[in-house]
C-alpha cells in the first residue's frame, strides 16, 4: 500500500495494511508538505512578519514570541497590513509539487485562526475582545478564513491531499478561554474551513496542544479529520482513547513534555504501544510522529530513536500477526 493510501484510509477508518508515520529522514516518513512562500503565518526570527508582528527568538527553541503587536487599538484597524494571499509569487512552490511528493500524502499548510489573532492583537487584548469587541475581532478571524479558502482552492488545483494549521487552545489542564465563547465566535468559522476543504477533496488537520477536551468533540462535528497533538498526558491516553477513538484520527508524537524528556527509553516504548492501543482502532485512527523541534524540547536522541523504532517496530510485528 503507498504512502497517499495508507494515510487517506487510516484516516478515514477503512483499514491500510500498517500504521502510516511522519519520522525524520533516517527512518522516513509517508508525509510531504507544501506551504505557500511567503506565507503569512511566517514567524521569522528576530523581524517583523507581514502583518507587522515583532518576532523575537526565545532560546535554543525553533519558535518565538511576539514582542510588539501591530493592531494596539481597534481605531488602528483601517492601517493595518494584510498580506495578499493571492499575490502569484506566492504561490510558486506549487508548481510540479504533486510530481515531487510522488506517492507520498501532500499536506498543505494554512493559517492559523487564534494564534494569527493574537500575533495581531495580543493574547490579553484577544481575550478581552472576546467580551468587548466581539464583532471587530469576528471581522478578523473572517480575514483570515477568506485566506484559507482561497488557499485551499489553489492547495487543491495542486494535487495536495489534506489541509493543516496551528492554533494552540489549550493550558495544561483547560481551555484558554471559555468553551461557549469558542463556540460562538470561532466553530462557525473553523467550520467554514473545513466544509470548503472537503468540497474540494482535501481531509483536515489541525495542530492543538493542551487540555483541548471541552471543544474536540465540537471540532469533530464540524468536519475536523485528524488532530495532531503533542501532550496527551496531560488529558490521559485511556480518557482519549475512550471518548474520541473511532471518530477522529490521532497524529502523534510520545508526549513531548514528560514521557519523552523524562522516561527510559523501556518507558518510551512501552508508551508508543499504549498509543496505538489507546487511541487507534483496527481499522485506523492512529499515525505515529516525531516532534519537529527536538533540541527545543530536550528530547535525547536515543529518545527519538526509541520511539521511531518501537513505532516501526509494531508494523512488523502487525504484519507478521
């Protein structure tokens, strides 16, 4: 089975002949990505992104924070920069990407909803406005859903398969903001997202980190595919896997903020086989990962290793069943 069809059908519960997984080079990966160049949910180093964010490094870690946001004041909103997302320079990347993924699953990047708002506003100023600006902040998030439309148009002209962005709702043991907040203002637009991205023949994904517990079954509703979560711990893989298993596909990494950084590697295998025990079903829910930022996290290379070879450890012993 290709790596396209091993992933579509894990994801959609019909049952591939392994577990499909997205690991560093040495061990491979049944994933290839494709983004927009420039997009404007770049956090460049030290600079100004398009939106006129002030980025600032935060260490050995790949990411950063913003440290001056451009839209202070809502009087300010007429003179804030808006990347033109169908600027064509953007979009060069696109060109022959089908043919270079071969017969890999192209995900395509989009732009965040939440955490592009607060790149924006600030997190304290988001949060505010959810109680006292309500319709100036929707008339935000609807500027960056007609991005993402018009970016899964030209994703699916391309030839990708599934569509992703970032946006971390949780703390560690909730939601940032209320759920029926979330609801109000966000679902109906995430929900917008993810209709336009079905009609065009792409499955969903969305990077959450934290206890997103309140609103995953809200984002299963309306038409979310597959969760990419980096912490489980902190929700519970049985708790997990008990509500949400069969009914949406989990993408995922050992958790990277205890097991990883603080397990054996006797641990670290153990965990990889609670994960696809926990969360996956016999026929899919489950694809393995790594965490993309390892030195950032403190995860040990003989970690990594660990993990990528329990997780290819288990197609074998699967196939030999």
């Amino acid at each position: 089975m290709i790596s396209k069809e091993c992933v579509t059908r894990t994801i959609r519960f019909q049952g591939a002949d392994r577990l499909p997984f997205d690991f560093p080079e040495k061990y491979g990966s049944d994933f290839a990505g494709v983004s927009m160049d420039p997009s404007p949910d770049t956090r460049p180093n030290n600079q100004r992104d398009e939106w006129g964010a002030l980025w600032k490094n935060i260490g050995i870690c790949k990411l950063g924070e913003v440290k001056d946001f451009p839209l202070k004041d809502w009087n300010d909103f007429e003179k804030l920069t808006i990347p033109d997302v169908r600027d064509a320079e953007r979009w060069n990347t696109l060109e022959g990407v089908r043919c270079r993924a071969g017969d890999k699953f192209l995900l395509a990047s989009g732009i965040s909803l939440y955490e592009r708002v607060h790149f924006i506003r600030g997190l304290e100023n988001t949060w505010m406005d959810i109680y006292q600006a309500p319709d100036k902040l929707g008339r935000l998030i609807d500027i960056l859903v007609e991005m993402n439309l018009y970016a899964i148009e030209r994703y699916a002209q391309a030839g990708a398969d599934g569509y992703m962005f970032c946006d971390d709702w949780g703390l560690q043991d909730r939601l940032m903001i209320s759920p029926d907040s979330w609801r109000e203002i966000w679902k109906p637009r995430y929900a917008r997202v993810y209709h336009a991205a079905h009609e065009a023949g792409l499955l969903t994904f969305l990077h959450s980190c934290g206890n997103i517990v309140d609103i995953l079954d809200d984002l299963i509703e309306i038409g979310l595919d597959v969760i990419q979560m980096d912490q489980q711990e902190n929700m519970g893989l049985e708790m997990l896997g008990e509500r949400f298993g069969g009914h949406i596909t989990f993408y995922c990494p050992v958790d990277i903020q205890n097991t990883m950084v603080d397990g054996t590697l006797d641990d670290i295998r153990s965990y990889c086989r609670k994960m696809v025990n926990c969360l996956g079903r016999a026929n899919g829910g489950f694809i393995a990962r790594w965490y993309g930022d390892p030195v950032g996290a403190g995860h040990r290379q003989e970690a990594i290793d660990a993990m990528c070879q329990e997780f290819l450890d288990i197609n074998k012993k699967s196939k030999n069943v």
